[in-house]
C-alpha cells in the first residue's frame, strides 16, 4: 500500500508583501539563496586555496567581513529551515483506486517520513521550493502522484545539495583553521561562525530548538 505524505510546515503570513505574487516571492528567495551560497563557496574557497599553498596570504579586510556575512547568512538560512519543519505523528494513507488513480483512505500510519526526509524538505522551503503538487488534493491520477513524487524528491536532494556544500566548505575552513598555527583572519573568523551556525542547525535538526 503507498503512503501520501507531506512535510508539516508553519506558514508566517507575512503582512508586509501581501501585494507580490507567492510565485515571484519564491523566485527570488530562491535566487538570493542560491546566490548566497554561491558567492560564499567563491569568496571562501579561494580564500581556503590560498591559505592551504600560500600559507599566509595578504585579504584584504572587506573580503574577510564579507565572508563573514555570509557564512553567517547561508548558516542562517539552513537552521531555519530545518526548523521550520516539524515531523507529523501520524500520515494518512493513499492506495490505489479500483476506476484508476489514486485516493485517500480513512486509515493513518504510526511511521511518518523520516526526520532526513522531513527536516530537508522544511529547508527546500526555505530555499523558495514549494511545488503546488507537495500538498495534494484527495484523489490523483497515476500520473498526477507520479509527478508529485518526482517534485518531492527533487526538493529533497536540492536541499541536500544546498546543505552539504555549506558544511563541506565550512569543515574545511575549520581543519584548516585547526590544522595550521596561524591562518587569516578570515579563515579563523568564517569557521568559528560555521562552529555556531552547524551547532544552531544541529539543534534544529533534533529538534531541541524552540523554534523546531
């Protein structure tokens, strides 16, 4: 029997931009994400790459703040959405429908998606994914549930995407910082904030966190 599920995750209406469209806010949460992290991979791996052979090459002191900012920002970014999501106790079932399709029964199981699952795709909202299709209607074709499975799976690794890069580069600036007796500063400044922002999305993740 096929298990329907979703990740139950808290609106905040936000009274400030009720004017612009959910699409258009979407597209650019997106876009200033993925530019964040973008920007945070170049900024900080060169910075890593120069450290590493150079040993201790002259930043200049905007490039350290800016890298700053944003490893605080993408670290940020994942810690709310791994706490915006929280996993339900139970999920209603879906079989398959006797004239085609899909629906959904009257029974739920005990064994809600996993926590992975759940807290990667509070992320993905984060990020600006949130495919119509993630909160299906009660009954759905065969290729209605086959489409949503696939944009639910797409948001996922997306989210996991977004995630190990931000702790890859993180982990290195933190070896390296650990590793040599004396690195720039903004090696030093960007992995101690990684140290606080992975910790915050640890807590988030297990949900230790009050806002989780």
């Amino acid at each position: 029997m096929a298990m329907r599920y979703r990740a139950e995750v808290p609106l905040v209406k936000d009274a400030t931009a009720v004017s612009v469209p959910e699409r258009i806010r979407q597209v650019l949460a997106f876009a200033l994400t993925v530019i964040a992290l973008i920007l945070y991979v170049a900024v900080l791996g060169d910075a890593l790459v120069r450290t590493y052979f150079q040993g201790m090459p002259e930043l200049p002191i905007a490039t350290t703040r800016f890298a700053s900012l944003l490893s605080g920002l993408v670290g940020a970014v994942v810690t709310a959405g791994f706490a915006r999501a929280t996993r339900p106790v139970s999920v209603p079932l879906s079989a398959p429908h006797p004239l085609g399709g899909w629906a959904r029964t009257g029974w739920s199981t005990l064994r809600p998606p996993s926590r992975t699952r759940i807290k990667l795709l509070g992320l993905s909202e984060m990020l600006g994914l949130h495919p119509a299709d993630l909160d299906p209607d009660e009954t759905s074709s065969d290729e209605e549930e086959a489409e949503r499975r696939h944009s639910l799976d797409a948001a996922t690794y997306l989210a996991l995407a977004y995630f190990l890069v931000y702790f890859l580069v993180g982990l290195g600036a933190f070896l390296l910082a650990f590793s040599r007796p004396e690195v720039p500063d903004l090696v030093m400044n960007t992995s101690w904030i990684w140290v606080g922002t992975i910790v915050s999305s640890g807590y988030a993740f297990l949900g230790l966190s009050p806002d989780a």
